[in-house]
C-alpha cells in the first residue's frame, strides 16, 4: 500500500537524512517508528504525508504520489502531528469546517471517541490543555475513517487514564484495510500494540522486522553470566537483561527498548540475523 | 491484565484463554470474545490475538466456525490440562525445584502447604 524506493531526502542540499531509504508498508499492521532524536522519524512520516518533498527517489501512497496532494489521497490520510495548531474555535464548528473533506466521516464514532477520552464540549480547541488537544485531533482523525493513520509521538501529553484509552482505541481502529504508524519514544505505552518495528539510523532503515520475526530469530532474557552468544545484554538487578540468538526456539517476549539500544549500538551484529 | 516480563504476549494471552476454561467462565461450545473484542479488552494488537486463537485452534481448544467466530472446542477442558501441564512440567517445575533444593524444603512439609492450600483455596465454604 505504501513503497518508498531509493528515497534521498534532506533539509539542505549538502546533508541528506536519508540516504537511498526503501521500504514497504502493507495494510493490516500498526508499525512503531523508533528512531534517535534527529534520526529523521517526523520527516519521513511528512514525506509520507506530502507536508515535504524529496529530492529524488519514488514514494507511492495507495497509488498517488503525496506530494502532489491530491484530495483523492488527501481524504485517506488522517495525519497526527507532534505539535498542534487549532483554531480558535468550538469542536462544533471545527468538524463542521472539516469534516465535509472526508465523505465516509463518522460523526456517530466521533461523538464515541470524544466521551471516551472525556473531552468537553464547550470550550475553545485553543484554550484546551496539551493533552486534550492531542485527544481531540486523534479523535477527529480517527472518524476520518482514513486508510493511512500517521500518528507522531501520539502518547505525549495524554494522562495514564487517557493512555490506556488510547491503546483500547488503537487495537480496534486497526482493520485489514488500514496502514497505521506510530513514531514514538515511549515505547513502553504502544509496547503490546505495535506488530512490526521499523528503526531508523545513520540515515537509513537499521532494521524492518515484525515481532513475530524478531522473537523467532532472537531471544530475549534475563541472565545470570555473560557469554559470548550474548548480542547484547544491559546489567539489570537480578543480573543482566540480555539479547541472544533464539538457539532454542523459545518464545520470548521482546523487550523494545533493549533491541533498540542493540540496534543503535552494534547493527552489524544483528544484520547477518535478519538477512 | 498485567503481562508478565519474560514470555511472548501471545502465549500469556493463551494462558488467559485457558484458565478462563478451566474456571469454567467459558464453557464448551460457547463462543469466545472476537478478535478485536479481546484485543480492546487486553490493549494489544489485534494480529497478536489472532496468534493466540490461531495456537488455540491447533491444540483442540478454540474451533473456529467461519464467518461467526471461535467457539471454545468441546474437549476444551481436557486440551487445556494437556497443554498447560506440559508447559507448567517444562518451565515452572524447574524454578520451584530448584528453590525447593536451595531453601531446603521437604516433601512432608511441602504437602501440608499444599493440602491446606486447596482446602482454603478452591472448596467453598
């Protein structure tokens, strides 16, 4: 649904972010976008979106070419930025300015969405905190009834009520005809929700695997000694917290944050696993 | 539900499947939350849910009826002691020897606790 090949992208001319980056989104899938600050994780989801433009390179979202910004494609994509630019106006008038853009939106599913994530009605978009900000344009995004959700650091701002909101509306927002992908740092809040990870480093895709990929070919436990199957481990209090080779078919639950730091960390070591 | 650190997300949910069997919550030929029902409740991806039905399926426990849903099988309750009693000989057997060995504690000792367990455990009073 989405093929992004040899895309060369940067903010001047003489230092690319991304060098010659390929992949591949396929509906069905919520994929988390890890990345180091700088990595260049926003700016791929604004190439995605057609909000910047590529040097060279081919980017395909459902057949359209983004940064043409057709409304054919424009009414499929409900994009979710870090930071947030409401009128100064009521939710009433917001949805009535916006809604008319997307001719399946649900204004049933948007009245749901916003009692669950307890947003009043009445105030100004402008005057609402962070927080209820964010709520409320997941929300709008949501009835949108896109097929490509972007969502950019989505769990900044919401509170630990509203978090676990967010993951119940996440897990049934994604259908079969749905791309969804979510840049983040907290990796803990989207843990369960993610099935595919894709990290990116030095200016390209370090790794692009499903869990279930991830968890087949590496192993990850807690270990009492360091031994030289370790990929990469991190001293925990009951010994090491440790990334191995899956030897014995065990069924591990993966541990984001470690596999990210193993990534960043040493990615030669890991590529001849997933190759 | 909490999820436990070290075991993949899609086993602890089949765990949960299985003691909601064996507990008699669910009960042969009923059908099973959907898909996307457990995921919401669970807070996780719904592929990772249709792992678990799909392991569920293999081992006799769910049936899968196309076009309404899983059902849970009618020798669920004996597929489900099968399953876990593998999985419990396998791994938590070890761990609980092995502290058994360390801290020194008897048989004798182990099947008072253990007498006294089920009495305040599972008979009503």
């Amino acid at each position: 649904m989405i093929q992004i090949d040899n895309l060369n992208f940067g903010y001047k001319k003489d230092k690319l972010l991304f060098n010659n980056m390929s992949m591949k989104l396929s509906p069905g899938h919520i994929y988390g976008l890890l990345g180091k600050n700088g990595a260049g994780k926003s700016s791929l989801l604004k190439n995605m979106a057609g909000l910047v433009y590529a040097q060279s390179g081919s980017l395909s979202v459902m057949g359209f070419d983004p940064a043409k910004r057709q409304p054919g494609l424009l009414a499929q994509i409900c994009f979710i930025p870090e930071e947030l630019y409401l009128p100064s106006v009521k939710i009433d008038s917001y949805v009535k300015a916006n809604a008319p853009f997307y001719k399946d939106f649900d204004h049933a599913y948007l009245s749901t969405l916003l009692a669950e994530f307890d947003i009043p009605a009445n105030n100004k978009l402008v005057n609402m905190s962070y927080g209820q900000k964010k709520k409320f344009v997941i929300a709008f995004g949501l009835a949108t009834q896109a097929k490509f959700i972007i969502m950019d650091e989505p769990t900044n701002g919401l509170d630990i009520p509203s978090k676990a909101q967010f993951r119940k509306i996440m897990a049934s927002a994604l259908t079969e005809e749905r791309v969804i992908i979510i840049s983040t740092h907290q990796v803990r809040d989207l843990d369960n929700l993610i099935d595919t990870i894709i990290i990116l480093d030095d200016s390209k895709v370090a790794l692009h695997a499903s869990i279930d990929q991830i968890t087949d070919k590496l192993c990850f436990k807690n270990i009492r000694n360091l031994d030289e199957t370790v990929i990469y481990s991190e001293p925990s209090l009951s010994g090491y917290n440790a990334l191995l080779p899956n030897y014995h078919q065990e069924d591990s639950r993966l541990d984001i944050e470690l596999l990210f730091n193993a990534v960043i960390t040493d990615k030669e070591k890991l590529k001849p696993i997933f190759n | 539900m909490e999820f436990r650190d070290n075991k993949a997300i899609y086993l602890q949910i089949a765990e949960y499947v299985c003691e909601h069997i064996l507990l008699g919550k669910w009960k042969a030929d009923e059908k099973v939350p959907s898909v996307r029902e457990l995921a919401v409740e669970l807070e996780v991806n719904p592929n990772t849910v249709m792992r678990t039905y799909e392991l569920l399926q293999n081992k006799d426990i769910l049936s899968n009826k196309r076009g309404i849903g899983f059902f849970i099988a009618e020798q669920a309750v004996k597929n489900v002691k099968n399953y876990r009693k593998v999985q419990f000989m396998d791994e938590e057997l070890p761990v609980f020897f092995r502290s058994l060995y360390l801290l020194e504690i008897g048989f004798e000792e182990l099947q008072n606790r253990y007498q006294s367990f089920v009495k305040e455990t599972f008979t009503n009073p």
